[in-house]
C-alpha cells in the first residue's frame, strides 16, 4: 500500500464524498455519542484556557466547541475544503498543514488532538513520525489525544449480517492479524489498531501515562444504524463506555478508541 495513494484518496473523499461535519452531528446516534465522548474525555483533563492544537481536525467539529469553552484553538487539515468551513466558523485559527510535518514552533501548545492522522497513515514509521510530531509541539506534561479505529470493528462492519464465506478471505484474516485495510469500501484507510498497539505505539513515540479508553463503546455499531439522535439511547450507551471502555478487550468492541497520554 503506496501512502501517496491514501494522501490523494483523502483529498477526494474528504472535499467530494464525505461530509465528515454532518457525521458526528445530525447523521446517527452513533454520531452524537462519538462528539460527546470525545469532548468528555479531552475536556475532564484539560486546564481553562489551554492552548491547544486540532490537528486532522477538519471543518472544527471539536474546534468549534473547545474555542466556545475558552480554549485558544489552532486547527490544521490537509484538506484545503475541510480548511475553508473551518474558517467559516470565525472562533479560532485554521490552516492547511500536514501531521507529519508541522510547521509549529516547539512546546508551544498544552494539548495535542489528533482525530484522525493515525487511521490514514499506513507504515507504522508515519504513525510514529505523526506522534512525536505532537509531543514535540506540545509543552512538557501537556497532553495528546490520538484517536484510532479497531481493527475488530472494521472487521464487523462488512462480515456481519452475511453468511460466513469459505474459504475466509485472505485479505480479512490481515486485517485481523495484523490491521492491513482491505479493499472494500470507499474510506482512505491507511491502517486499524487494537488497544494495546495503540498503546505501545504512544510510548513508543515517548509519550508517558499512557491510557486508551473506548469512544463508543460495545453500543456504537448499534447506534450508527439509528438514524436520528435518541437523547435516551445516547445516554444509555455513554452510560455503558464510562464503566467498561478502559477494559483491555471490551474497549476494542466501539467505533473509535481513544489513546490518551502525556508529553516527558
């Protein structure tokens, strides 16, 4: 799998195929659960009036209500159109740039969001350029968020409700075995974690306190089905990640997790 390809992919499906701003706000249940989990995980450990770095962060879906909170907000995209709505929303600073590379002075934000570089970025040398990128734009014990897909869910999104196919097909046993995306679907995937990868891919990069914790949980794949945004099943379901989405195993089981840490 050529990266190059994923890169061009990415500008395509991001600027003419998928409305990635709609996604976590009127298109599922599913959609609902990710954005407020994912504002509760972030927003429980930051200090008021972090400076903070949305990396990946496309039209400012996170952006938006983090600038809204107080916090000083920098977002990057590659993605020149995802850029220019982000723009639109007037509450904090948007720019093209590239996770791998980013053109930020050292220590000079408190917390790093990556929601969504490590799914794109197929060698794991990438993965690890794009983290430590992070750390080192980040303050000493200022945080980053990396956000990831599981591999298990993947998997159940296009093997479940069919008849289990014999032989298996190759290309779903590497996506199992070792997170190769196949080649079905439309989405520019570059790879797909479990959570103890995602956790030794953080302390690899020289991240410390590493902790990785479901978004969804085990209700996500569920919910992404319901069209719609049902406060009672949303709830019902955040209700079920905040007890269960740390545990090794079951917090593969959701539609996103998240890898939590700190720079040295």
């Amino acid at each position: 799998m050529e990266q190059v390809s994923i890169d061009t992919a990415i500008q395509e499906y991001y600027s003419r195929v998928f409305d990635e701003a709609d996604r976590l706000v009127e298109r599922s249940a599913q959609g609902a659960l990710e954005f407020i989990r994912t504002q509760e995980l972030v927003t429980e450990r930051i200090t008021p009036s972090s400076r903070i770095i949305d990396i990946g962060g496309a039209s400012g879906v996170h952006a938006a209500p983090l600038a809204d909170k107080g916090h000083s907000v920098l977002l990057l995209d590659p993605v020149q159109a995802q850029v220019d709505k982000a723009q639109e929303r007037g509450t904090f600073e948007a720019r093209v740039g590239d996770a791998r590379h980013l053109d930020v002075d050292d220590n000079s934000f408190d917390v790093a969001l990556l929601f969504g570089p490590l799914y794109h970025l197929h060698d794991l040398a990438d993965r690890l350029l794009c983290l430590r990128e992070a750390s080192r734009v980040v303050r000493p014990r200022g945080w980053v968020f990396a956000a990831a897909i599981p591999r298990f869910s993947r998997h159940a999104d296009f093997s479940l409700a069919q008849d289990v196919p014999v032989p298996y097909p190759q290309e779903w046993v590497q996506l199992l075995e070792s997170g190769v995306p196949g080649s079905y679907g439309r989405f520019p995937a570059g790879h797909f974690h479990t959570g103890e990868e995602l956790a030794q891919e953080l302390a690899e990069a020289g991240l410390l306190e590493v902790e990785v914790h479901a978004i969804e949980g085990s209700a996500g794949l569920a919910l992404e089905q319901i069209s719609g945004t049902d406060p009672d099943l949303v709830e019902a379901a955040l209700a079920i990640v905040r007890r269960t989405g740390s545990i090794p195993g079951i917090r593969d089981m959701t539609n996103h997790m998240m890898g939590i840490a700190r720079v040295a």
